[in-house]
C-alpha cells in the first residue's frame, strides 16, 4: 500500500486541548473501500502504526474514522455521552434494505423498542426455541452425504430453514424457502456496493428489489400471528408488550423480522463456518469436543446442557474472536465529540474496527494462533479488558439476540459432532471474502464422514 502524507480530518477547537485525526483520502471516492475488502487487518495494523488508534481515511465518497484497541472501542461504543448514533451509520451501509431494524434505532425509540423485542428473547423463549431447533438441525444433517462437502452452503441452508422455522413458524414449500433466502442474500450483498443507487441489475438495485420481497412475505403474514399466536419469534412479536402495554405496529414488526432473519441467518452461519475451519484443521479439538457432546448423552440439548460443552463453548469464543461474522461497527457523531484525546466533528463516520481488535498482539498473547484454552477459566486472566473480544458488540447496542445466538450455534455445533467428522487436506488454509460479510471464497471444501454408533 503506498504511503500517503498524512492529512488531518478536522482542526480540533483552539483551546480545548484535543489532537486532531490524522490520516488521508486514498483513492478519489472509493478511498480504502478496496482495501478494506482484501485485506483489513493489514491495512488497520498499518494504520495503527503510522497514526496510533485514531486515524481517517476515504470511504466511498466519506471520511471515516477507524478506532482500534479496547479503549478506544469502549469509547465508542460504551457512549457515556451519547455523541454516537447507530442508525445514520448503518444507514449508510445497509439502511434502504433493513430500515428500522433494532440496530438502526438509537436513543429513546431504541430503548423503547428494545423494552418490547426483548419479551421475544426471554429465558423461557429461549428454551421453547432450542427445542424447536434442535428438531431443525436434525432434520437437516439427515440429508447431508459423506465425501467431498462445501461447508459454507450447506450450513447457510440450515441455518435459513431453521430461522425460518423458528423465527416464522411457517409452513414453507422449498420454493417459497428459496425465494426468501434469495432476498435475504441479495439484500446484505448490497450494503457494500460501490455503486450506491439503482442500476437495473446492479447490487444496490437487487438490494432494493429484495426488500419489496420481505416486506410483502411478513406482511400477508401477520394478520394470522396476532390472532394465533405461537412459539415462535414472528408471534412473539406480534404479541409482546411492554410493562406500559405498548405494542409493535405491523410495520415495526415487519421491519424487526426482516433484520432479525437477517442476523440469525448470516452471522451465526459465519460463525459455525468459523467453527468447522478450526475443528477441522485442529483435529485434536474436533475430537475433545466431540467426546464432550458424547457424555451429554443425548443430540437434543437444553439451555442447561450447554454449560457441560465447556470445550465447545472456547472453541465458539476463539472462532468469534479470528472472524468476527460483522467485521466492523460504524457509528455517525452526532455532535461534537472526542476518542482518546482526538476530535471528531459532528457528522463522522466511524468505525470501531473489531476484526482487527481481536488480534492485536498487545492485548492477545499470539493472536494469530488458534487457542481456544485462552477462554478458560485458568486463563481468563489474560483477557484485560472488557472490550478486547466483543464480537456482539457492546453498551446499549449490544446485540439483543446473543444468547439466541449461543443456543443456535451450540445446538447445531453439537447435533453435527455426534453424527459426523470432517477434515482438510494438512496444508488447506482458507481465503476470506470480506465483499459484504467474512465467508470462505471456496465454500469451505471438507471431506465429510458419517458417524455410527
């Protein structure tokens, strides 16, 4: 990457004592989109060493500010002062496809939303979801075939029937499954397109297109769920309420299924593709864990079989810590305001930049080692700072699905050990692509075999 000399992003105020952010645009508009795209942990560690934690650089027509290290990300996402907003920031990425989801609300109208999502994601929720769940997995893994296995599809269509059965409780054709998970990948795909507007047949315009498609399918649906009811989250949804007796329109909800299928969908699949890179180049892992899920001795688990599947658990906080499923957290400041000593106008894009936050060798001995024994208990001590792993994010967006999320992941992680074993070739070391969200460009190639007995 050729050096640049550094520009500052803004004059800080005269008097007040703060540094301003050094950086520079790169290439005119696409600044270092691209390079963002091909490899962001060098570009951040190189940042990191030119400029410290807080530097500027040119982002698809914006200047965006990317903060590295605990501190910094606290910071930000902590928001003691509330100078940082989440929707105008996913708004720019992702908010003409999933407008109004949890995660683009912020203040009060976030935590007046967040009050009536949660009674969706309640202990007993949970548990009624898990049991759901785990009926879906089998039924999945029932189908797949020893031999030659691209592991990144196959999970990505387990995870899409099983959010849409847990999260719709449909009865759903494979066609009318297809035509959704079309929609859903055509919709995140476009977050990061460089062309911005709707050019027939261009990311940005099948993004659009594919949001008319959710809209339509929650929509006809919803009239039957508030009269029903159910277990699942679309019925909790259309039921739950506040301690006051609010309840979500039939826009909220529409708006809150579509990102919550979203999030349930990619980002756990990202995970558990993770997971299965690092079992099956650590075979010794894969076995652990697998003895483990043995002992339970039984494929259907409860929230409290998850705390005997401790070697899974590291194995899952290990994996969240190398690939990140959202590789990056971006806020707008809404006033004013200030990251460790350094001025951030009103109006900044910034990015607290996680994927490369877990391998900072100065908060992770050999971060680029996978060690999933680092998330033990005779280690938890090397961990020494609450926002040196942070892959849910944190402070009052903190992800609102996460335990959701743990039980999803674990449930499957755990059905897959029991019934099958997975390698790659000794010298097999996957690609990222970072176009959208973190998957392996290859698919995750693995050679897949059935367990008996």
């Amino acid at each position: 990457m050729k050096s640049r000399a550094p520009a500052v992003l803004a004059p800080a105020p005269p008097g007040s004592g703060l540094l301003p952010v050094p950086g520079d645009r790169g290439l005119p508009y696409v600044g270092y989109a691209l390079h963002t795209i091909r490899d962001p942990v060098r570009l951040n560690r190189g940042r990191y060493q030119r400029h410290g934690p807080v530097s500027w650089g040119g982002f698809l027509g914006r200047r965006m500010v990317t903060v590295q290290g605990p501190d910094a990300a606290q910071a930000v996402l902590g928001n003691r002062d509330k100078a940082f907003a989440n929707g105008p920031a996913w708004g720019f990425f992702i908010g003409p496809f999933f407008e109004r989801g949890i995660m683009l609300l912020d203040f009060e109208e976030h935590l007046h939303h967040r009050r009536i999502m949660q009674q969706a994601f309640t202990r007993d929720r949970i548990a009624g979801y898990l049991a759901r769940m785990n009926d879906s997995a089998a039924h999945g893994m029932s189908a797949w075939r020893p031999g030659p296995f691209p592991m990144l599809p196959h999970l990505k269509r387990l995870t899409l029937d099983m959010a849409l059965d847990v999260f719709t409780g449909l009865d759903l054709g494979p066609s009318e499954v297809r035509r959704v998970g079309d929609a859903f990948t055509a919709a995140v795909r476009a977050g990061l397109s460089v062309v911005r507007f709707p050019v027939p047949g261009l990311r940005w315009s099948r993004g659009l297109k594919a949001r008319n498609v959710l809209v339509d399918f929650f929509r006809q649906h919803i009239p039957a769920k508030r009269r029903d009811g159910g277990d699942d989250l679309f019925a909790a949804l259309c039921c739950a309420q506040s301690e006051e007796g609010e309840r979500f329109t039939d826009a909220d909800v529409v708006n809150h299924m579509i990102f919550a299928l979203m999030a349930a969908h990619d980002t756990t699949t990202i995970a558990m593709t993770s997971m299965a890179y690092h079992l099956a180049r650590h075979p010794q892992w894969q076995d652990r864990c697998r003895a483990e899920s043995r002992a339970l001795g039984t494929d259907r688990v409860t929230p409290a079989d998850l705390a005997a599947l401790p070697s899974l658990d590291h194995v899952m906080r290990e994996a969240l810590r190398l690939c990140p499923p959202v590789p990056m957290l971006p806020r707008v400041a809404v006033r004013d305001t200030a990251v460790l000593g350094h001025h951030i106008p009103a109006g900044t894009l910034v990015s607290v930049a996680n994927f490369t936050n877990h391998r900072m060798p100065e908060h992770w001995p050999d971060p680029e080692t996978f060690d999933p024994d680092r998330f033990s208990d005779a280690r938890r001590h090397e961990i020494t700072h609450q926002y040196a792993w942070f892959p849910f994010g944190g402070g009052v967006h903190k992800c609102i699905g996460l335990y959701f999320a743990d039980a999803q992941i674990k449930a499957v992680m755990h059905q897959l050990l029991l019934s099958h074993a997975w390698s790659v070739p000794a010298d097999y070391t996957w690609t990222l692509d970072m176009t959208t969200l973190p998957i392996p460009k290859d698919g995750l190639p693995v050679t897949l075999t059935r367990l008996t007995g």
